[in-house]
C-alpha cells in the first residue's frame, strides 16, 4: 500500500475557484496522455487486497546477497474455510493452524514458547510457498493435498507444513467434530503469510505466529508524472464532492496495467445505485483516466523491480471563495 499525498491540478478549475484536489503517491505533473486501451466497466471490490502480486523471481532476485535481507519478519500460519456451510467449524480449524504452527517451531529446532529462525531450512523465497489443502473427517484422521504454490515457485513452505500436519495428526490431535455439524469431512486451507491478517476475503480469525524470517526491504511505487486532473464539469457546478479509492497493479516498468483497475468501496456499506451511482461513475471516469496516464518509479524489492498492487485514496473536492 502506498503512503499518499496530495496532488493538486495544475490550475482552478472555474470562476468560483474550485479545486480538484486528487490524492496520489506524490506531486509529479505533466505526463503524457494516456493512449487508448480498452479497460473494463467499474469493478467494485471491497476488503483487503491479496498479496503479493509477484513472486521474488529472475536474475535480479537471484543474486540478492545477505547482506539485503534487512528486514526480520513473524510468519504467520492462517486456517481458512472456503465453504460458507462449514463455517460452524472455524474455531476448530483456528486450533489447528495452532497446532500445526506449533508443529512447525518444533520441526525448526524451536521451543513452543520462542519463534525459531526460518534459516536454513526456508527462506524469504520459499517459505511463502506454503498452501496445504487438509481434508479434515470427523473419525479424526486427515488427508492433504498440495496446492498449486502461488506466487512462489518453491514448494519448500509446503514440504514442511506437510510434516507439521502429518505430526499432528500422528499426535491424535486434529479437528474435534462439533456435535451439530453433521457432515463427515471439511475442507481447511492452510496458508503461511508475512502477516497477522488474513489476506483472503472469505478467511476469519487469527494467524498464529510460526517461525522468523529474513527479507530484503520492499519500496512502493512512487509517482513520477500524471496527466492533467479535470473535476467533472456537471459535479462541479452542482457542488458535487467525490471520493473514491483505486485500486491497481503497477508493472515492473513503473505502468499501470489497464486490466488490474478495481474501485474499493467501503465495506458494510450498501453499493451505490440510482443517481448516487451516476455520480460515482463520473468521478470513476476521471479517475481512472488520470491512473492510466500516470507513470511510475516501479516498486522494488532488495533494489528489483516488482510487479507491485496499490491503492490509491483520490479526493476530489470543491472549495468555493467567500463571496
């Protein structure tokens, strides 16, 4: 996520003085319009954005010395279940990810009490391949599958979390089958991630802290030029205000790709319709033209351009001179 800052149009837009005022990554104006591209319609998103967008892979990634691994990071085991029918047996699937986070300290040379170090057994761009499929029944017994282990191409992550799950499951320790659930079998998606949050939509609960992790330091994209801001005329003359959040991939050489534009509403809030949508769409137009035409200093990660996602708050607002 960036850290934004306001960028302002290059003059008042009307007689009354009113202002677009569009909040970006930084104030660099003057880029060349945004050629054609075919974007799709508004698409409306609401949560938090999934994570990485890119594996930490190529050349420039693969020369990164130690010394670059600045950055000492908690990763977290996360239980999530897919099927809204199942979801009776989150608090179960929670104690599991427990356990198996446990299991793996163990199997790092740790203590339940302390985080072990990832080193030597995984590493920042391997650890994160961790993705297991556990078919949990309610005899107590389990199946796993590997899942296709994206963004990262290693399968180290998902090797060890296999272990930690066979160990548990070995101790007589997987899911106990809550009284209502009726079913015989559920499916629990374990996932290790650099966070404490879940970064799926559909995942709820805690992650448990597993093991410490060296990385290199991650830069976000910064602004270096954008086209020319203009307020909606029809929104300007009402007195109209908008505020909207883009979200957005920006490429390896610092571009926004067209296909990649979400606008992400406020969660628990009911969607805009009837005259409120047309508003929004108004703003959204401009918005998005004014992403598209913007370019970029690309994200970077130890110093290597990174296929990086942002959201970017922009805020147009009308200010009207005392008359």
């Amino acid at each position: 996520m960036t850290t934004c800052a306001h960028l302002r149009s290059p003059a008042p837009v009307g007689a009354l003085g009113s202002l677009a005022c569009v909040l970006l990554a930084a104030c660099a104006p003057n880029a060349p319009a945004p050629g054609p591209a075919v974007v799709p319609a508004v698409q409306f998103v609401e949560g938090p954005a999934p994570e990485p967008t890119q594996a930490p892979d190529g050349p420039c990634f693969a020369t990164l010395p130690d010394s670059l691994l600045t950055v000492r990071d908690t990763v977290y085991l996360h239980a999530l279940i897919l099927d809204p029918t199942a979801r009776a047996l989150l608090v179960q699937a929670d104690l599991l990810a427990q356990r198996v986070a446990y299991r793996l300290r163990r199997l790092l040379g740790g203590r339940l009490d302390s985080l072990p170090a990832g080193e030597p057994a995984v590493t920042w761009r391997t650890a994160l391949g961790g993705n297991l499929r556990v078919k949990a029944q309610r005899d107590g017994g389990a199946t796993w599958q590997e899942l296709l282990p994206m963004p990262f191409p290693d399968t180290v992550g998902t090797r060890l979390l296999a272990r930690a799950v066979d160990s548990v499951v070995a101790h007589g320790e997987m899911v106990a089958w809550p009284p209502e659930v009726k079913r015989d079998f559920v499916e629990i998606r374990l996932a290790l991630a650099h966070s404490a949050e879940p970064s799926f939509a559909q995942a709820i609960g805690a992650g448990f802290p597993a093991f410490l992790l060296r990385r290199p330091a991650q830069e976000p994209p910064q602004l270096l030029a954008h086209p020319p801001v203009h307020y909606p005329e029809e929104m300007r003359r009402a007195g109209i205000e908008g505020h909207l959040v883009v979200r957005v991939i920006i490429d390896a050489q610092g571009r926004p790709e067209p296909g990649s534009i979400q606008f992400v509403w406020p969660q628990g809030r009911p969607r805009p319709s009837g005259q409120e949508l047309a508003e929004y769409l108004e703003f959204a137009e401009v918005s998005r033209d004014v992403v598209l035409g913007s370019r970029y200093e690309p994200g970077r990660l130890g110093g290597c351009p990174l296929r990086t996602r942002v959201e970017i708050p922009l805020n147009y607002t009308v200010e009207l001179r005392p008359t």
